[in-house]
C-alpha cells in the first residue's frame, strides 16, 4: 500500500455504524443467543469460530463468527453442516461480527475481511481495499457475493473505497436485505464459500 496513502474514515460513517447497530440490538441480539444455542446443540462446542484477518491498513485482528464445520479431516465443503449451510444462507453466522462494529474494529459497510495469507498476493491496487475498517457487508457483497469472480471483486472492493458515501452505504445496507432474503450466491459448487484467492495476473 502506498506510504502516501491514509486510512479512509469519514466522519458520519462511526456514527452511523453505532446508531444503526445499537437501534436494531432488541433484534439481532435475541436471534445471536438463539443461534448460539442452535450451534451447542448441532456442533457442540467450541460455539464461535475465531481466526485472524487483516483490518484497517492490513492490521489482523480477530475476527469471531458462529461455527458452521464439524471437527475433523475433510474439505471445507465436506465438514460443511446442514445447519452450516442454513446459518450461511442466511448470513445468521455473521451476527457476532456486530460485536466487533461496535468496539470499532469492523463496520457495517465495507470490503470483507479475507485471509492475512492473501496480503502478500494482492497486487497495488487490491491493497487499497485496506483503507477502509473491513465490514460486514459490502458493494462486492450485493453485487454477486461469492459468484464474484477474485478480480471482480477487488475491483469492487477499490471502488468502494474510492466512492465511499452515506447514501451508498444505505443502498448497501437495502440490498444486502434484499439478497440475505432471497439466498443467492452464497457459495461456488463443491467450496464451503469459494476457491482460494492465487494472486493476479494484473500486477498494476
């Protein structure tokens, strides 16, 4: 990422986060404690699944879902549950990641936290997806989610970050409704979500 380069935080995007997250908790908070308890009883223990992921400016941080695997040897598409698969569809996994909205480490709006093995792959231009906190939900993520291909979706991503405003954060917000209801493109055929990121062959 070029040394020239400062984090993107617009002053109304914390505010909106923090107001939008906290007016909707008598909502998403039921559904998380209802969704914990589904995962203790379908996967047992641990409930969360927890990794490391780069945030703002490439910084790792943990990120915290609820469990959609069982335990042992397999792809990812093989320890895939049933109530993994549904609690995908349905985005219901991603619910503890509010948590980490509202200590700031992540937003509501923003390009997808990946894999810390995908920095060293991203070409000058895909870096830039780091200027911004990761979200929840993006403009790569109602654009085609994981039927996005790689390249589309750091071009998305970019965009995002160069285009950022309210307004396009509400219309995010709207359409990520929209496709959580209609369950489209959550995942690519025989990938748990999709294949691995290789790096680019546009090295701009």
């Amino acid at each position: 990422m070029p040394a020239a380069e400062s984090p993107r935080l617009p002053w109304w995007k914390r505010p909106l986060d923090l107001a939008l997250t906290l007016a909707l908790a008598p909502l998403w908070l039921p559904l998380m404690l209802a969704t914990a308890a589904a995962v203790r009883v379908g996967l047992g223990r641990p409930v969360l699944f927890r990794q490391q992921r780069p945030g703002l400016l490439g910084a790792p941080f943990e990120l915290v879902k609820f469990r959609t695997m069982r335990d042992g040897p397999g792809s990812d598409a093989e320890r895939l549950t049933a109530l993994g698969r549904w609690l995908r569809a349905t985005s219901l996994d991603e619910l503890p990641e509010l948590l980490l909205v509202l200590n700031g480490t992540m937003s509501l709006v923003g390009p997808r936290p990946l894999l810390m093995e995908y920095l060293d792959k991203y070409n000058a231009a895909q870096r830039r997806r780091h200027l911004v906190r990761p979200g929840i939900t993006g403009l790569a993520q109602v654009s085609g989610r994981n039927a996005c291909t790689w390249e589309e979706q750091f071009r998305l991503d970019v965009e995002y970050v160069d285009n950022c405003a309210f307004l396009l954060d509400i219309s995010i917000l709207w359409r990520t409704i929209c496709l959580v209801l209609a369950r489209r493109n959550v995942c690519q055929p025989g990938h748990a979500t999709r294949a691995p990121f290789q790096g680019s062959d546009q090295q701009q």
